[in-house]
C-alpha cells in the first residue's frame, strides 16, 4: 500500500470513527428524549382508544334506554304485548340500532326475546356466555353496582370482546330495580341488553374516529387494536407483574406496542388494552440521526480533502520522488544516480542520506560481489558433498553386499568335492560306477554350478550397482570441477529409463529401511531434452528422502510410487510419492530453504539443490502433503522441448 493510500486510510478511518462516535452519542441522548415522546405520544392514543369505546359505550346505554323507556316493551316484558317481538324486534331492528347483541329478559332472567349476530357474515350465532333460554341473576350483564342504574363495560366471550350495556326496564308499578343484595341491585321487572362486538369493523370505526382527531403528521393513527385476556401468550412479563400503569415495547414487525388495562364487567378481571403503532416518531428521529451523520460525514470529507491535498504537496510528492530514484538505481543497478533535492527540511536530509549512502554503496560493491561468488561457490560445493555423501551410502551398501556374497560362496562343498575325488583318484571310474556315493557326484556337481552361478550373477548386479554409484560419485565430482566454465549438457533422454536409473542407485539404500513396495506408473512419452546429471541428481535425491520419510513411518504396507505422466500438452511430470511421515502444512514452503530440515542428521541441502538444479534446467520442482502421518509427494514438471542458452556456445566450442 502506498505511502499516500495510508495517509488517505488513517484519515478516513479518524473522519469515520468520529462520525460514528459522535452519531452514537447523539442517539444515545435523542433516543432517550425521542423515545419519552413517542410513549406520551402511545399514552395519548391509548387515552383516546379508551375514549372511543367509552363512546361506544355511552352510545349503547343511550339505545338501551330508549327501548327500555317504551311503553310497549314494558307491556312486552309484563306478558301482555306477546306480538311487540314480531312486530318491532328482530334483525333488522338490530342492524338499525347498530348492534350485535339484543336480549329482552324478565326478573328471573329469563330471556324473552334475544338475538346474537356475528359480526362479520350477521348471520345468527350462539354465544355461550349468553344462553338463549335464560340468563343467571348472578350473569355479569344483571348486576347492577348500588346506585348505578345500569350496567355498561366490556366482557371477552368465545367469538369476540363484547361492548356491553344494560338498562333495567319500567315495571306498572314504577320500579326499576330491587333492593340491593351484597353491593349489586337486579332488575325488578326486567332489563335490556344490549352488546356490540370490538370485531374488525368496529376496530376500523375507532381507527377511522382517530385519523378524524389527527392532525399532527408526526403522528400516525392505530394500525391494530386488540382486547386480550391477561393470560394471552407473548404478553409484555412487566404488565403481568404489576396492576396498573401502561407498558410499551417496540416490536420485530416495526410496530410500537401500547398495552393498558381494562376493567372488565367480571368482577376481580383485567382486560389488557392493546394497540399496535407505527413508529412515526421513531422514523423522525432516525431521520435527524442520519441527518446529523450525513452533514459530519460531508464536513469531515471537506476536512480530508484539503489535508490530503496538503501532504500531497508536502510530504507524498518528495517521497513519490525518492522512491522513483530508489526504484530506477534498482531497476537498472546503476549507483551513479542521485537524487539531488533542494530541501532543508527532513525529507530534504533523507535525500541527502540516501545520496551519500549510495557512495559508500558503489564503493564495497566489489567486495560483496566477490563474497557471493565465493558463497555461491560453498553452497555448490556443499551441495555436491552432500549427493556425494548419499551415492556413497549405496556404494557401501553395495560394496558390503558383494563383500558378504562372495563370503557365502558355495566353495566348502566344491573343497569337499576335491577331497572326495583325490581320496579315489585311483579308483575314479570304479567309484563313480560302482559307489553309491559316486552315483551323486554328477546330479551334486550340477546343482553346485547352477549355484554357484546364481551367486556369481549376484555378486555381479552388485558390482554393477557399486560402478554406478561410482561412475556417479565421478560425474558429480566432474560436475564441481567444471562448474566455472559450463553449466552442463542437454541430451535427449527416456524419462521412464532415467526413473530407474535413480531407482538403481538407491536401491540398496531403501533396502536398510525395510520391506517398501515400489510401485512404477509410467506414461510414454517422448524423449525429453534435459540435463541428465541435473535430474538424476534430483530423482535420487527425491527417491531417498522418501525411503527415508517410509522409515521413519514405520508399520506395514509402505509403499513408493514412481508416476511418470503428462502435466499439459507441452510439461512431462515425474513424481515420487510415498505413504510415509508426511509434511505439515506451515512446512510446505520451507522445504526448499537452504539449511532447513526436520531429520534428527539432516543438514538441511537436498531439496534446496534439487530445487536450485530444476530451476537451472528450466523445470519446476513442488511438493504437496495432506499432513503429517499422510505420506508426501514431489513433483518435477519438466517441459517437453527444453533449451539452453548455453548449448550454441557448446556447439562451436
């Protein structure tokens, strides 16, 4: 990231971190002011609700006197008016007076006349709590309090909450009530009811009664309202806690949530009030909120743009300089360059330092050529010990072999023989015709040369494996020698046959590890122009640490595969994979540095030639683990026409 984007960064992210700070301070503070507002504003539409329904309860006491003032209804209650019922009750005097539920009783509280109408479909419909045939003297709807004169509140049934009044009815002689009896009075002749149910179009009156009363735009009418039982799931736990007081709690669906309590005809009951409202004051604030950040976030930008274009001038312009300075002398390695700034301040003493700096730069060049020369010298030589140092494991492997062979060669019974044949040089023929141990002498002097023979090709692949490794050892060595003066040779060579080449050589080396099952999966391919002592060098090299890595893992089944196969149209991929110890993870990319090793006598070189050498062949060397305890493999990627810089010199040499 450049100096200027860094700059440009810490500044945003201070503009930023104040408007959040000081947004997060302003609604702290508005939220509080702005959510005292909007619970008044809930309290007002709670208060106005209750009053619509006080309205709507005052209405029906009104309608309930009127009938309960007619003549001919307290004639109708007395018995002596049977056809009033037909003639001025029914639905349609219900739908006139606009009401649900009409029941005409008598003292007993027998119901003489009584309809219910559903709110919805006005189809006739029984309500349990208002049996048609006769309604309890004890029934919320006929118990007068003591000098009240009538019944009016709101009771919950099965279908709806009920908007309830009564009125008691005139009798011939005058009396309306009895006499009171624990606090409550009766109807001493009889009594109308009436009840309007809080059902979806009577919530839609009272809602409509609220937009009427609204002029305020910050202020918006219910969106729902509800008469709920105090056992009703989801209520708010504070409201059931406590008797009295409204509570608010704003909900997921964006709503403000209102509830109060009622009191309910049912003596000991509370209803619970709900109202559900849009947060108008909430979008207010929000709104002023996002305001408020929008006008810092504007003012902070004016800020950062003017510091910006400041340090451009200031500070990133001189550095933009140096830094081009410092990047031509790199690109083109070239320590004359100066910078040569006119500046007395600290960016001017930087530049200065720099300048001199390169003096002192050109001045030991040539001794730190001459270090990494000498260096780079070591590491070959280093590098060329070390396969050194592997060739001759197999070389002693194969010489102790041979040594051991030899030592087991069948001579003791071929002395044996001669002792037997010089005890009976005299009677040779006669021995072997007529002795039954001459008789054996033939088969005997066929099976020891055939083992003989069998030792003696031993002995030989042995002898042949230690050449190898020496011819190797020697190619190595040569390699060193010539290192100053040529790089190597190109030929064009079948891969599959340079696999087991580098397999001979490390046999007898994976045969110390014990018992590994090789398993070869070679592709045909084209010869493929390499440096053949480059990667017989690397395949050994490959091939033995996987031994080693299957060694280390110990248990049965250890297996090592030789892949040989195409990795594109143009790049042969040899790979040797074992199912041994396995590589972490973190040590995927370390195993090609220089020194770094995980072998208790490792040093540390291998891989990191082998790598060296696949680069300087044109190839690519990787690897890849699942893990530790999951095996390994290495892949060598060598493209299929491979060229060297150094071949036309060759050639005309």
């Amino acid at each position: 990231m450049s100096l200027r984007s860094k700059i440009v960064l810490i500044l945003v992210t201070v503009v930023v971190a104040y408007a959040a700070l000081d947004n997060g301070l302003l609604r702290a503070f508005a939220g509080h002011a702005f959510g005292r507002w909007e619970r008044e504003d809930a309290a007002q539409d709670l208060a106005r609700v209750q009053r619509r329904i006080d309205a709507e309860l005052q209405d029906l006491l009104g309608k309930a006197r009127l009938y309960a003032g007619m003549e001919a209804m307290s004639r109708f209650v007395g018995g002596a008016a049977p056809a009033f019922a037909d003639e001025d009750l029914g639905p349609e005097a219900m739908e006139r007076a606009g009401v649900d539920l009409f029941y005409v009783c008598d003292e007993r509280g027998t119901v003489l006349w009584g309809n219910v109408l559903d709110p919805s479909t006005r189809e006739s419909v029984r309500l349990r709590e208002f049996p048609r045939e006769a309604l309890s003297l004890n029934h919320e709807a006929l118990l007068f309090r003591a000098q009240a004169g009538h019944v009016a509140g709101v009771m919950m049934t099965h279908l709806h909450p009920l908007l309830l009044a009564t009125v008691p009815v005139r009798g011939p002689e005058g009396a309306l009530l009895s006499a009171e009896v624990s606090g409550f009075e009766r109807p001493a002749h009889g009594a109308i009811v009436l009840g309007r149910f809080l059902g979806p179009e009577l919530k839609q009156r009272i809602v409509d009664g609220e937009l009427a009363l609204v002029s305020d735009k910050t202020h918006a009418a219910p969106r729902r309202i509800e008469l709920l039982d105090p056992g009703a799931p989801d209520l708010p736990a504070e409201l059931l806690r406590t008797e009295a007081g409204q509570v608010y709690r704003a909900g997921e669906d964006g709503l403000l949530h209102a509830y109060d309590r009622l009191s309910s005809l049912r003596t000991g009951e509370k209803l619970v009030l709900h109202v559900a409202l849009e947060r108008t004051i909430e979008a207010h604030k929000r709104m002023s909120v996002n305001y408020a950040l929008l006008s810092t976030l504007i003012g902070g930008l004016l800020i950062l743009l003017v510091l910006v274009r400041l340090l451009q001038r200031i500070v990133v312009a001189p550095l933009t300089t140096l830094t081009a300075k410092a990047t031509e002398i790199g690109r083109r390695d070239d320590t004359s360059i100066r910078v040569g700034m006119p500046r007395t301040d600290e960016i001017g003493q930087l530049a200065g330092e720099f300048d001199r700096m390169l003096e002192k730069l050109a001045k030991s060049r040539a001794q730190v050529i001459e270090t990494a020369r000498l260096a780079g010298m070591s590491e070959i030589a280093t590098g060329v010990l070390h396969n050194v140092g592997n060739v001759l494991n197999s070389v002693n492997v194969a010489a102790n072999l041979a040594t051991k062979k030899t030592e087991d060669l069948s001579l003791c019974d071929l002395e044996m023989l001669v002792g037997v044949l010089q005890s009976h040089e005299r009677d040779l023929s006669a021995f072997v015709g007529q002795d039954p141990r001459g008789k054996h002498l033939v088969p005997f002097l066929s099976e020891l040369a055939g083992a003989l023979g069998t030792q003696r090709k031993s002995i030989q692949d042995e002898l042949r494996a230690l050449n190898q490794g020496i011819e190797h050892i020697a190619e190595l060595v040569r390699a060193q020698q010539s290192f100053a003066g040529t790089k190597g040779v190109f030929e064009n060579s079948v891969l599959a046959e340079e696999f087991e080449g580098a397999l001979s050589i490390c046999r007898q080396g994976l045969m110390t590890c014990g018992e590994i099952e090789i398993v070869r999966e070679f592709a045909e391919l084209p010869p493929v122009r390499v440096d053949k002592h480059k990667l017989m060098e690397i395949l050994v090299n490959l091939i033995q640490n996987a031994g080693q890595a299957l060694a280390e893992r110990g248990g049965s089944e250890r297996r090592l595969t030789l892949r040989l196969a195409r990795a594109g149209e143009r790049t042969a991929r040899l790979e040797v994979r074992d199912n041994g110890a396995g590589i972490p993870a973190e040590n995927l990319t370390r195993i090609f540095n220089h020194g770094f090793t995980t072998k208790k006598n490792g040093h540390g070189f291998g891989l990191h030639v082998s790598a060296n050498a696949a680069t300087e062949m044109g190839a690519k060397l990787h690897a890849a683990s699942d893990g530790p305890g999951r095996g390994a493999a290495f892949f060598l990627d060598i493209p299929m026409q491979v060229t060297s810089v150094e071949e036309p010199a060759l050639a005309a040499a």
